[in-house]
C-alpha cells in the first residue's frame, strides 16, 4: 500500500480541535500490525456502531449536539475506508478550461428569466407578434 494513500485516508480520520488534533482511530498504528482487507473490515464494523448509536441519540434527542459529532465521524470514516479500498486518493474536481478562452455572450433577461426576444404569433389574431403566455402572465 502506497504511503501518500495510507497518508490520505489518516487525513481523513484525524480532526483539529480547540487543544491540538484528535485522531478518530490511527489507522498507521493498526496497519503495522495488521492486513489492509482487516484494517478495512475495522473500519466498516466501526462505522457501523456509529450509525447505531447515532439511531439511539435520535430517538432519545434530536437536538443534542453529539448528532454533529457523529455525522462528521461517520463521513470521515467513510472517506477513509472509500480511501483505502480505491487504493487512491479521493479526486478533486478539476474546472474545465474548455470555456474559458472565448467570453460568453451575456443576455438581458426579464423578471421571469425570459430574454423577452422571443415572440410567437398568435394564430387566431391578424398574425402580429404577441408575447408569449408566459410573458403576459409574468407582466400581471
């Protein structure tokens, strides 16, 4: 296993707080001593019991903060094992540059999001142009 990825995925289990950072488990201390495939299983069985004792704090306080703990844990923990089990590091989305060279034309809008340049003819009238439906009923 790649150090970076064993790196990325310790990133993801170790919070800062207000005295220094604490480590939701020290997955570099566990792999000297075990398979990756254990560390791994570890981890979802870990999770798994933060889910459960997440269900029990929602039935006995929707309200207690713990609720926030626990979610932000389990998020980490599910980086962590998607991590490990890919074998690389999570991808952060790139912008595509394929716009970026030629400007885009911007238009003038109306209060419904119509350009208002738009117009159709109204059959049943002298064929002129008429707003359309949702035009008139934006105008009202």
């Amino acid at each position: 296993m790649n150090e970076t990825i064993i790196s990325e995925a310790q990133d993801y289990l170790t919070v800062e707080k207000d005295e220094g950072y604490r480590r939701i488990v020290d997955i570099q201390n566990l792999l000297q001593n075990h398979k990756i495939d254990e560390v791994i299983l570890f981890l979802k069985d870990y999770l798994k019991g933060k889910e459960q004792a997440l269900r029990n704090l929602i039935l006995i306080d929707k309200t207690h903060r713990r609720i926030d703990q626990y979610v932000g844990a389990m998020f980490r923990i599910t980086m962590a094992i998607k991590t490990l089990e890919e074998g690389e590091e999570v991808k952060t989305i790139e912008i595509s540059k394929s716009g970026a060279k030629e400007g885009g034309r911007i238009h003038k809008r109306n209060s419904c999001g119509n350009n208002g340049t738009r117009s159709r003819k109204n059959r049943s009238n002298d064929a002129e142009n008429r707003p359309s439906r949702d035009q008139a009923t934006c105008a009202a």
